[in-house]
C-alpha cells in the first residue's frame, strides 16, 4: 500500500485528489494539507511514499520541500501537479533520491496507476 500526502490550496481539488487517491487500489490517503509549510511538520510522522503537490502555486515552498524531503525523508515521490496545458520543465531542486515529476492535474489518476502497474 503507497502512503499519499496531498498538499493542495484549493479546497475542491483537494477534496478532489483526495477521493482520488481513496479510491485508487493500493493507495492509502495519510494527509491532505493546504500548504507545504503544513506538510513539512507532518512528514515524519506520516512516512508519506508520493507527495502531491500544487505546482501552480509554487513559490519558496516548494522549493523548501523539495530542499527538505531527502532530510526528512528520503524515499518520497515528489510529484508536481500543474493545472497549465503544458507544465513547465523545471522542478524545484530537490535532495530526494527520487527527482520530482511534473505533470498536468488531470493525468494524476493515470500517473497513479502507472505507478501500481
């Protein structure tokens, strides 16, 4: 079972990632913030496997995150959510052994099975 934190701003998206997560098999829902300075506290405690993360919004934040996971945490999946038709390439620098993805909003229940299959 994957442990999925979900950092959105957007009180109906992230109700929204969350049911989708919930319903996905093989996935567990641990947390579902509004912010990254949210999240950051509850990393540890969650042990999260994949990060959802708001792209869209990204500022400081996340690149505190992505400069903070492989401190906390060193195996989480950082994966940048961007609402834009076609995402920017860059990701915040991270210290994860994992690189943060970045994908469009919409393809995160395919993302989320693709990492299943």
């Amino acid at each position: 079972m994957q442990k999925v934190l979900i950092v959105e701003p957007h009180p109906q998206v992230l109700a929204a990632l969350a049911e989708l997560v919930e319903e996905e098999p093989g996935y567990e829902l641990v947390g579902a913030v509004a912010t990254i300075t949210q999240a950051i506290p509850q990393i540890s405690d969650l042990t999260p496997d994949v990060i959802l993360v708001d792209a869209d919004t990204a500022n400081q934040e996340s690149h505190l995150l992505g400069r903070q996971l492989g401190e906390l945490l060193p195996m989480p999946l950082l994966v940048l959510l961007s609402a834009a038709t076609e995402p920017h390439e860059e990701c915040p620098e991270s210290s994860a052994k994992t690189p943060p993805i970045r994908i469009l909003k919409t393809d995160a229940p395919e993302f989320l099975r693709s990492l299943t299959a």
